[in-house]
C-alpha cells in the first residue's frame, strides 16, 4: 500500500516535479506544456495566479488541520496547544486566500494521551494519502464533499517563542 503522495505518483506512473519555489517562471512554463487537469500541493508556499489557473480543473491542497480550523502552518502544533481531542486531515481547493477553498475531504482522528507532535504530523500524512485518494474521486465524479460540521475558523503563521513554552508547559512532546 503506497503511503505517501510520491508513492501513489509512482506507483501510477505519475510524473512528480520538484522546484524549490513553485512560482518560478521556469518551473511554470514546464507545468504549462504539461496541460495538468489537476495540481496537487503539498507544500507549505502561497500559490499566486498564475499557478493557480494553470490546471484544467483545479489547484488541490492537503492540510493537516480540519479546515477552516487551524489555517496556516503548524496546525497540528496549535490543536496540540488548544487541547483539540480530535484533529485531522483535510484536501480543498485552493484559492488565492491561504486555506480558504472549499473543502473536498476530511478524514478526522482522535489525538490519544501521550500524542507527540511528530506522531501526529506522522498520523495526519497517512490520513492525507487516503483523504486526497478520496478528494479525487469526488471530484471525478462529481460527488458530495466530505465534510466535518461546526468548526470554528482560525489562521495561525509561524509559532514564536511564547507558543513553545506553552507546549512545554503544558507537558507537550515534540518526539
């Protein structure tokens, strides 16, 4: 069983491009002679317009969060320090707002006593394979999103010091 997203390319014969920033115009163009239906990010840059449009039917993203809660980076950090019992994995469409496009999948699971921060990020990345495997036959075939009701909206950006000693404080492991 493939477990991650160069797995599933591989197995699939996908072809994978790397680039150190997908806004270049070079890496672009190469996209651009691709004609791709769709792109999948994984990655933590802000796709602009360009990249954005260049797909056929749509920029998809994974994300280890239950969008619209924890929108940004470190979201599993920031469930952990909100003392979230739940937490998950979530692919959308992606929109020129961070995090913001509609939901197409979520799979959520149950953060246990004792969850380090890696197990977690370990946990939210498996569910992400499935989640995305999931996002595309939705939209494939046109079916209703799968989506986790009445979550609040939150954006977080890069932790700083104060939100590490509230992790450690809290007892929070990181491995």
């Amino acid at each position: 069983k493939p477990i991650s997203l160069s797995q599933i390319a591989q197995k699939y014969k996908i072809k994978i491009v790397n680039t150190p920033n997908v806004n270049l115009d070079g890496y672009l163009s190469k996209l651009e002679k691709l004609k791709p239906d769709i792109i999948i990010s994984s990655c933590s840059q802000i796709f602009h317009d360009r990249l954005l449009k260049l797909p056929k039917i749509a920029c998809i993203n994974r994300h280890s969060a239950l969008l619209p809660s924890y929108k940004g980076v470190y979201p599993v950090f920031r469930a952990m320090i909100s003392g979230e019992k739940q937490i998950g994995a979530t692919v959308h469409y992606m929109i020129k707002d961070i995090d913001s496009g509609n939901i197409i999948y979520q799979i959520p699971f149950s953060v246990k006593k004792g969850d380090s921060l890696f197990n977690l990020y370990s946990k939210a990345y498996k569910e992400s394979v499935k989640a995305t495997l999931e996002a595309i036959q939705v939209i494939k075939h046109h079916k209703k999103p799968r989506i986790i009701k009445g979550l609040s909206s939150s954006y977080y950006s890069f932790p700083k010091d104060p939100d590490w000693e509230i992790f450690w404080k809290k007892g929070l492991k990181f491995i």
